[in-house]
C-alpha cells in the first residue's frame, strides 16, 4: 500500500537520471523526471495507457497494479477497483494530443487526502534513436503546510514509475 515514506537508498536507486524538485514550499511543490526510450514515439505514448502493466503495485490501495486503469480520452479515468466494489479516481484527462501529450488532473495516492490539487503532464517527443517522455507534477493546497516536506517523497516515488514505464515500453517482463 502507499507509504508514506520509503528507504532512501530504494528510492534513489530507482529514480531516473533525469529527476528534480523544480520548487516546493508549505503549500505546494513541482517535480519533473524525464525518461529516454529506444522505442518510436508512439509506442512510447501507448505504452503510458496501460498503466496496470508499469505501476509498481506498491504505490496502489489494493496491492494489485492489474487493478489500475487509464482511460485515454477527455474526462477519462486515471482509477483503481477496489475489493467489494470500491475505488479510488486519482485523476482525470483535461486534455490529449494523442500521441503526443496527455493532461491530468486530481492527486495521486495519499495525496487525495491532503485536501489539494495537482496537474500532471506527460509528453512524449521523438529523439535521435527512439524517443523521450517528460513528466511534470505541480501539486498545491496542502492545508498542513507540509508541501515541501512531500516533493521529493512523490518525486521518488514517481521516479519509481517512470524507470518501470521505460522498462515495460522497452518490452521488459512485468516484475
């Protein structure tokens, strides 16, 4: 289940090379990771939809990443299905360029408790020999003023992600 903390060493070594807290403070924060791929771009984007075959089941509420969804289209559902009929909607699309970029917008796992709200950015760009996905989240609102005490948890844990999600595009198997 989501932590609220992990080993700092786990954390540095699974964050991508390419990761920064661009700014935080109580209220709020930003972080950007970046990820190369020797895949074209656009597998690169629909490899980003099929977030239950890259989110570490670590960071879910079930412990199930076959549990999480993404649906790619405006109002679609950044999700995860609970036991017994519950659910956990962490964000929603507010804007797509397929294959280019998708916009979120909500909070991701614990984060929906903290009375804030966040935008996150994925945008894919063809390189020389494949391509890059650059993810940025700006998240504000945190009522305990605990905002800058969160940005490098989150930017850890999506660093996490980000070197799975280059993993699954690459065709690595599913840990």
């Amino acid at each position: 289940m989501f932590k609220r903390t992990l080993p700092l060493a786990v954390l540095l070594a699974a964050t991508p090379a390419a990761a920064e807290v661009v700014n935080a403070d109580a209220h709020g924060f930003e972080v950007r990771q970046s990820i190369t791929l020797v895949v074209p771009p656009p597998r690169a984007f629909a490899a980003i939809s099929q977030v239950q075959n890259w989110w570490s089941k670590v960071h879910s509420f079930s412990g199930k990443s076959e549990n999480l969804s993404l649906q790619m289209r405006p109002g679609g559902c950044f999700c995860e299905r609970l036991d017994e009929g519950g659910g956990v909607e962490f964000m929603h699309v507010v804007f797509l360029q397929p294959g280019e970029r998708v916009v979120l917008r909500g909070t991701l796992g614990p984060l929906l408790f903290e009375a804030g709200e966040g935008v996150l950015d994925l945008k894919v760009d063809r390189i020389a020999g494949g391509s890059k996905i650059s993810l940025s989240y700006k998240a504000a609102g945190f009522d305990k003023g605990n905002g800058a005490d969160l940005a490098p948890l989150v930017d850890a844990v999506l660093g996490v992600q980000m070197k799975r999600l280059r993993a699954y595009a690459a065709g690595a198997p599913r840990r």
